[in-house]
C-alpha cells in the first residue's frame, strides 16, 4: 500500500457562466416592430402619406406605390419602413400609438347586411375609414359620388354569397381592389386610371364571391370638387 501523499489535485476551473438569454429586441429594433399591424396601425400611416401628398413630399405615383405596400404587408416594423422619410402629424416623427380599432380615424367599422333583401347608402353621408358588407342572397348598393369622406383612405371589406354587392365612386377616386370569386365574380374596374386626381381620397375594395358577384366602378359624370382645397383646409384646421 502506497501511503506516500502526494498533493491533492487542483480543482477544476469552473465554467464560464452562460450568456444570459437576450431580454430585448436586436440593435436597432424595437420590441414592437415584430407585432402583426392593427387596422389603426394602416390608417396612422396612411394619413401620414396622404399628408406627404399633400404637402408635395410625395409625388402620385410614390403615394400609389406605397399605398399598395400598405396593405400588403403584416407587422408594424414593415409600416414604419413607408413613413421612415416623412413627419408625423404635427411635424415631429413620433413612435406608432396603438390605439384600439374603435379610436381609428372615422370611428368603428359600419356594418352593411342584406339577407334575402336589399340595402343600400347612397346620397350625402358619411362613411368611415372601414365598412362591411355582407349579403347572403341580397343586394347592397354602396354609392360613394355624394359622400362626405373624412379620411384619406376609405376601406369596404364585402362578403357575399348568392347575392350582388355593387360599389360606385366618383370618377377622379383613386379605386383599388383586392379580392376573389369562387363560382362567383369579383371585379373592380377604372382601377388605376391616369385621369385619378392624385390628392383625392382612395377607396379601396376588399370581398369575396361565393356563387355571387362584387362589383366596383367609377359612376361616369360623378366628380368630387375642389379635392386639393379641402384637403389642405383641413390639414391646416
């Protein structure tokens, strides 16, 4: 037996510790720009475009092509990319403000429906910034060419089924339309048109078709006057 001592060995070096587990949003990032963008989120930038339109920071086209960037993308950082070299309202380019959906320009959406029967607005009202239209073996008439439009951009979200859903504005809107037709038809027409006044509101058309049909278009002889005045008359109210 071997009773010799010999030196206790040294201790291990004690690992280093690890990394704590990032609490924060990467170098440049905020938290809140991964959050999937809200209705109120959409129309913040959007009057922040028009606005730019108005004021001559963006040309018609710029404003068009970054109006259909809006609604195609999802979080909030991707919004904030269309407005990064444009001020916020009051001059000062100020984080987004996530208020509910019943605080967006124009107030809550109005809801439309027809079931087995008919609806309609037409004449001088007011729609607001998001309306619904649902018809389910009915018809909906939405005639734009007198409103009064409070927003820059109006949206009309449609559903129908064994029923027709038809959309008119005035002839110098802006009219976009995102949708699609199963057994069914979805068509905006005048999309696009180069006669658009580039300062005038934009209507924007979003449905689905089952067995039905949606249909938007310019109402020929309809105008809205003196867009660019009222517009600037209200930005500087």
């Amino acid at each position: 037996m071997d009773l010799e001592k010999h030196p206790a060995a040294a201790p291990a070096p004690a690992p280093d510790p690890a990394p704590a587990p990032a609490t924060g949003a990467p170098a440049g990032l905020r938290a809140s720009d991964g959050l999937r963008a809200s209705d109120a989120d959409r129309d913040r930038i959007a009057q922040i475009l028009g606005d730019a339109l108005a004021e001559g920071r963006l040309t018609a086209e710029e404003h068009s092509d970054r109006l259909d960037t809006l609604y195609a993308v999802k979080t909030v950082g991707e919004l904030e990319v269309l407005v990064r070299d444009l001020p916020a309202p009051g001059g000062v380019h100020a984080p987004p403000a996530y208020a509910a959906p019943s605080t967006a320009p124009g107030g809550p959406a109005e809801t439309i429906v027809a079931v087995c029967s008919s609806s309609a607005r037409k004449g001088r009202w007011r729609p607001g910034a998001h309306t619904r239209a649902i018809s389910v073996m009915g018809d909906i008439n939405i005639d734009l060419t007198e409103a009064v439009f409070e927003q820059q951009v109006t949206e009309i979200n449609v559903t129908c089924v064994l029923g027709n859903v038809e959309v008119l504005v005035p002839e110098n809107v802006t009219l976009r339309g995102y949708g699609s037709g199963v057994l069914g038809n979805f068509e905006v027409r005048g999309e696009g048109r180069g006669e658009s006044d580039p300062q005038a509101p934009v209507v924007i058309v979003r449905g689905f078709a089952l067995l039905g049909n949606i249909e938007a278009r310019p109402k020929l002889g309809a105008r809205l006057v003196d867009l660019a005045r009222k517009l600037r008359k209200r930005l500087d109210g």
